[in-house]
C-alpha cells in the first residue's frame, strides 16, 4: 500500500513530540492525552499511527536505530577501505550521542524505562550484527581475519561493548572506561585471529 506524504508528516510529527515528552516527564509519566494535547489531535487521530505508546516508543528507537545502520552500510559499502578499517569505523558509526538529546539518554537510564532500554540495545544489536558479519566474511575471504562462528561473535562483542560502555549502566572514571575499551578490542582481535593491536593502533586515534 503506497503511503501519503500526509500521512508520514504526521506520523513524524506524533514522534517528534512523544520524543520531546518521554526526554522532560519519563515515559512512563507521560500519557497519551499528553501527545495528543503537544500534537493538538484527538485520540482517534492517534490510534489511526499508533496503537500504543510502546509503539510511539518503538518508533523513536527505530528511527535512531536507522541512523546508525546507514553510517554502518556506508561505511561498509567504501571499496577504498580495508577490512580493519571497516570494522573500525562501523563500530565509531554507531556512538549515537549526537542523535539522541541529553534527556532522552538520561530517560533511557531510569530504572522505570528499563523496557525503552532493553529494547534500544536489542535493536542496535540485532540490526548491526548482519552487517558487522559482512566485514569479518570480506576479511576472511582476503585472508585477513580467521573466525568459526562469524555472527555468535559480533553479537557477543556488540552485546558486551554496548553495554560495558553504556555511561548510563556503569558509571566508571574515564580511565576505567579506556581499560575496558582496550580490553574488548583485544576481544575483539582474538576472535577474528588478528595480531595484538591492529584495531587498538586504529580504534585510539579516534576514541576520545
């Protein structure tokens, strides 16, 4: 079924608002009448986008998760890059600071908004792993990277890096967190069979 232009203008425009919402009361305080008083629509207008707010929820961690997988696809798709880089620099493509405001990434911390964490997390891992595997394939095929299990590594790497360096879960000192970052590079390295370093030399110049 073709989409209106309309009806996409408006379904961003619920988002929009439900985002700005969720970042300054929490999701779970606010309602629906809240969006729909932000966006000035009535509630059937509402469930004609949305059945729930989850779904609003959804929707918001969608987008980002989108952002992050276009950086990834083009960086991958860069014939000028090696394998290493590659890996490297989808890995920096998916720090989403910049595409999520403060509050939100605050919001996403509480306790009470485990579920809008939860399912961010699942998200990113579950649609940047397939494209992580595509790097590790071309690196093995040039005899560069080594690895049995392709994809159970990049979703155990992903899981781990997303959620050691998660500011929100483990509040460290900026050392502590480097440590950690160095020690899942050298994870990272020992699963694809490369030499010490080779993505420590490359991940540091960028990684501030």
């Amino acid at each position: 079924m073709k989409v209106s232009k309309e009806y996409n203008e408006r379904r961003k425009e619920i988002v929009d608002a439900a985002r700005r919402l969720f970042s300054t009361k929490g999701y779970n305080k606010c309602t629906i009448n809240d969006i729909l008083d932000a966006v000035g629509i009535a509630k059937g207008t509402f469930y004609y986008y949305f059945s729930s707010k989850e779904e609003v929820l959804d929707a918001i961690i969608n987008r980002v998760a989108e952002i992050v997988v276009a950086r990834a696809e083009e960086v991958v798709s860069n014939s000028e890059l090696s394998p290493v880089m590659k890996m490297v620099n989808t890995l920096l493509s998916m720090r989403v600071e910049s595409e999520v405001d403060n509050d939100l990434m605050e919001e996403l911390h509480k306790p009470e908004n485990a579920l809008m964490h939860q399912k961010s997390l699942s998200l990113m891992v579950t649609r940047v792993t397939p494209i992580l595997v595509k790097v590790v394939d071309e690196g093995i095929s040039q005899g560069i990277f080594k690895s049995d299990f392709p994809t159970q590594y990049m979703q155990i790497f992903l899981t781990s890096s997303i959620t050691l360096l998660d500011d929100g879960i483990f509040q460290v000192k900026p050392e502590e967190q480097q440590m950690t970052l160095r020690a899942l590079v050298a994870l990272l390295e020992k699963m694809l069979g490369v030499a010490d370093e080779t993505f420590w030399n490359v991940t540091k110049q960028y990684w501030g």
